[in-house]
C-alpha cells in the first residue's frame, strides 16, 4: 500500500473567487491504495475483490507529486496503517 499525493489534472484555479481552499494553484490530493504503474498512468486501487479491482483512481504520471510505502500491522488495532495527519485531512 501506498500514500500518493497528486495534482489534479481537471482541476481549474479561479483567480476570482476568494475561499481559502483555492488560494493556492497545487491543489494536492492524497490517496491511499495499491498501486500499479503503466506507461502513463499511475493506478491506485482501494479495493481488490474475488471479482478484480475496483475503486481505482487513474492519475498522470506527471501529476504525481510524492509517493510513501505505507506498513500494514496485521490485528493491532491501536495503529493504523497510514500516518495519523494525512494531508488533506487536517
């Protein structure tokens, strides 16, 4: 598993609209899943059923901004398995 922070490619700054949230033009997004790596894309999966993947998020390689390899703890449920102040999620 894996924490990706990634610039979203739709994402359009408005110079005039004055909410804090668009003052900065990186508009980072964080995800966390597995991933798997194409020629262009980066893929996040979110769920692995017994019918495949799904929930995957397609990002632009060159859009990608960090990537973190997350440790799983197997039945500890005092941790979790991403850091406790993910970006984004203040």
């Amino acid at each position: 598993m894996e924490l990706v922070e990634w610039r979203d490619a739709n994402f359009e700054f408005d110079p005039n609209l004055n909410s804090d949230w668009e003052a900065d033009a990186d508009y980072i997004n964080a995800t966390i899943g597995w991933t798997k790596e194409t020629e262009l894309w980066l893929l996040v999966v979110s769920e692995i059923t017994p019918g495949g993947e799904r929930s995957v998020t397609r990002i632009p390689k060159d859009n990608v901004v960090s990537r973190k390899r997350l440790e799983i703890i197997e039945n500890d449920t005092k941790r979790r398995p991403y850091p406790s102040n993910p970006p984004g999620l203040n």
